[in-house]
C-alpha cells in the first residue's frame, strides 16, 4: 500500500467500537434505507469494523461487499467478526481504490469521509 492520503492512525479495533462504532451500527440500516441499495456488489469506503457491512448483507440482497480502511487493525477486526464468503476486508486509501474501474455496482461511505483530508479525491475514485 502507498502512502496513504490521511496521516490518521488508528490501532485498536476495541476503542474504535466503543467512540464511532456504535454510531455506525445505529446509523447503518437507515443509511442504507435512504441510499436505496439493495443489490450488486458494494465498496464499503472507511469500513471501520464492518458496521455497514453487516448492515448490507443482513437487510439486502447484495453478492458481495468489499471494505477498506486506512486503518489495518479495523479491516482485520472485522473481517474476523463478519466471516462471510460475500464480505472481504483489507486496509486501503479511500483516495487511492486499488480495485479496478466499474469493479462494484455501488460505493458507500458511512461517517468518515469529514475524516479524510481529500474527500474531493475520495469521492471521485469511490
């Protein structure tokens, strides 16, 4: 992996889930509610833990969900927690997809784009 676009550090999955955690799991279903997906293969941009993942493939009918966090300690947190052959994690530069162009059918960002430095950037590769 590059350098990535945020000098962000994050290490302990725990922690995450105890601040913006349980804010992602109390927003994800009503995210997805307004966003309208319920199909296809989905980029879940700043997965964090896996909140909105699991949300996607207990309330849709989604093939599969990719993950990526800047952080490798949430993008193994929670492949370990949603071991699921539909759902795939792995530390990544929302910036910077490494996953070729048209490669999901839908890009998601739950609560954390205010923390990348250029969300312009993230959104135009997203």
């Amino acid at each position: 992996m590059s350098a990535p676009s945020s000098t962000f550090l994050a290490s302990d999955a725990g922690v995450y889930d105890q601040l913006m955690g349980r804010w992602s799991r109390r927003w994800a279903t009503r995210f997805l509610d307004f966003v309208g997906v319920t199909d296809g293969a989905v980029l879940d941009a700043g997965c964090g833990t896996g909140s909105l993942t699991a949300a996607l493939l207990e309330h849709s009918g989604v093939r599969s969900v990719h993950g990526i966090d800047v952080s490798p300690a949430y993008a193994t947190a929670a492949q370990k927690r949603y071991a699921s052959p539909c759902a795939t994690f792995e530390a990544g530069d929302a910036c910077a997809i490494a996953a070729p162009d048209k490669s999901f059918d839908h890009a998601l960002s739950l609560l954390v784009l205010q923390f990348v430095p250029q969300a312009e950037r993230a959104i135009t590769k997203m």
